[in-house]
C-alpha cells in the first residue's frame, strides 16, 4: 500500500532497498513514476527550505552521530495504536528510521536537506524523501506515529502542527524527541562545557535554546503523555568523539568566522586528558521528549 504521492508538490520518495546494488537500484527506479524527480538532482522543490546547518557535514553526520535507544522505539511504538506506518520527520541521515523499521511495517523519512537524504542508512522497509517538515508529501490521515529527532527546534511549528493533524491518523502519537550536552566524566565534562558555551556558545543558532531547554519552551498544542526517563550511550575512542564534535552547526560556523585553532586546541586539550587515543569511553546524552496524542 502507498501512503505518499509522488505528484504531491513535486516530491521524490524512494525506497531504501539494497540501494548500493545495481539491480535494486535499477529495481528500485522502476517503482518510481517516470515524472519523479530523484532527490540528489538540484531542482528548487530539493533546495533546503529551512535554516540548513548540517548539509556541509552530512557525511560525518552519518558516521558520528549516536544511536537512539531502542527502549525508546519501543515505547513509541507501544504508545501508538497501530503500527503501520511511521512518519520520522528532519530524518537527517535515518539513525531513528531504521529503527522504527524493526517495529512498524512502514517508515516514511524526510529531511529537507538532500545531503542528508543521500547519506541516509539503507532499509528495506524505510521510504526516504527530501521534503520539508511543513509538506511530507503523505497522504491524509496515514500515519500512526510522527516523529522529529533533534529536529523539532528548526521547523516553522504552527505549519508543521497543520501538517501532523492532516497526516495522522485519529488516536496517532506525535513525539518530539531531543538530546542535552554530552556527558562523560567530570573531568572532561569541565573541558567540553568550557568549550560549548564559552568557546563556540556565540556561534550556535538560537534555536539551540529550544536541545538546551529539553524542548520545555516549545509550543506543544496536544494532551501530553508521561515519559520514562532514558539516555542514548555510546562506547567512543578520542577520534569517534572529536568526529561528533566536527558534526556541531556551532563548530562550523566558528571556523568560518575564525578559524580552526578553537576547535584545533579543543581536540588536544581533550586529548590530554583523555589519555590513549584508542580508550574507549562511555558517552552518555540525556534524552528530553514531549509526547502526545493527535486530536
């Protein structure tokens, strides 16, 4: 069953099935209508339409960003009344689509940026699309469960919330999900803090405000669901956390503005007191949600 219409303001989704074989691709083009257009061609309906700060470093945005928990999908999933289809909205490169994969039958990603899209993890079950939060490209009143990872604090919400009550079914669960400033021990917790805000702190959007909030000051117009508490982890080398590091919108700008000896003395301040390169240490960032039911 299709939930999305390739004609709809001219959107492109396209399966993620086996696409780094030949024959799925060509598979794959098959199943797309010939006036589709694919969504790494430049084409105004795939320039980004929201403040883009990740295209640069999808790549690394990619190989460094962390894994959400499954508890986390689990939960999502168990909330939802059904489980047919998932909306993961600013998708980035599908860290959370996959996932969802493992509990809905269908998962729907967008990401307005097409760097992203084409960085995105491949899944048989997961439809990718370069599209705006604030038009899908869904049909109406498909999707069980809508959520934004890390994304909510760029959309234009009131257009977006239009979108969520258009695309969800009756009783869906729209969840917007964000995490904190990284944690990992007090003393290289000193290090990072004073580098985040006292460093680079000029140079985040002011949207950050909203990850930093634990998106308590967002404008959330549906009846709330409790939440567990949760936190993603990761096991990192010195290399694998500094590659997060590079992915940060405020390190960009910053060696824009000035340079990289900020971000050149961070990595061997860090590395002084992270001791070998190769140590592996446990990364911990606090999960923040707001969950509630589509009227």
């Amino acid at each position: 069953m299709e939930y999305w219409s390739t004609a709809q303001n001219g959107l492109s989704p396209f399966d993620g099935v086996g696409l780094n074989s030949k024959k799925h691709r060509q598979d794959a083009d098959a199943r797309i209508p010939q006036h589709s257009v694919t969504p790494s061609l430049q084409h105004p309906v795939f320039e980004c339409m929201l403040k883009d700060h990740f295209s640069q470093s999808a790549a690394g945005y990619a190989a460094y960003r962390p894994t959400y928990p499954i508890e986390l999908v689990k939960f999502l999933a168990d909330t939802a009344a059904q489980k047919e289809l998932a909306w993961d909205c600013g998708c980035g490169s599908g860290q959370l689509s996959t996932l969802l994969a493992e509990e809905f039958a269908h998962v729907y990603a967008t990401d307005a940026s097409a760097k992203q899209i084409e960085n995105a993890i491949h899944h048989p079950q997961v439809r990718y699309a370069c599209a705006p939060a604030e038009t899908s490209g869904l049909d109406s009143q498909v999707a069980d469960l809508i959520v934004a990872a890390q994304a909510a604090h760029w959309f234009d919400l009131p257009a977006f919330y239009r979108e969520v009550r258009r695309v969800g079914r009756s009783g869906s669960v729209i969840a917007l999900v964000s995490y904190g400033i990284v944690k990992i021990d007090e003393q290289l917790d000193s290090i990072i803090g004073r580098f985040y805000w006292d460093v680079i702190g000029a140079y985040w959007p002011p949207e950050r405000k909203h990850v930093e909030d634990g998106y308590s000051s967002l404008d959330f117009p549906f009846a709330e669901i409790h939440t567990p508490d949760m936190a993603m982890s990761a096991s990192w080398t010195l290399p694998d956390f500094i590659g997060y590091v590079n992915t940060w919108s405020a390190v960009a700008a910053t060696e824009r503005a000035i340079g990289p000896e900020p971000r050149e003395r961070f990595s061997h301040d860090l590395g002084e007191a992270w001791g070998p390169a190769d140590e592996k240490r446990t990364i911990r960032w606090p999960l923040s949600f707001r969950v509630g039911k589509v009227d």
